[in-house]
C-alpha cells in the first residue's frame, strides 16, 4: 500500500517537473495557467478547511 502511494508520488512529480517546464518556455502558456492555478489554489484551501473543521467537530 504505502509503496504504490510512493510511486505515485514520485510520478506526480515527475509529471508536475516535466509541465512546469514546457511552461516556462512558452509563456503564454505560463500565465493561463498561472492565472487558473491561483483559482484553484483558492478553491482548494477552501475545501482544506471544510474537511479540517469538519473532523474537528468530530
């Protein structure tokens, strides 16, 4: 179980490197998803928080 989580981080990583330079050389690229990666940031720390103050409740 925690090697398959391993791998599939490692590999995330990977894919998360290999995108982050594509997009730093075509910049037009970098900033649509520059500007929609900060609304999803948004979004996601808001959905952090709900599940944080939903296991506090608990």
């Amino acid at each position: 179980m925690m090697n398959k989580f391993t791998t599939g981080l490692f590999i995330g990583g990977m894919a998360t490197m290999a995108g982050i330079a594509y997009m730093v050389q075509d910049q037009k690229a970098y900033r649509k998803v520059m500007k929609k990666g900060r609304k999803m940031a948004v979004k996601a720390e808001e959905v952090i928080d709900d599940m944080m103050d939903d296991l506090v409740e608990r």
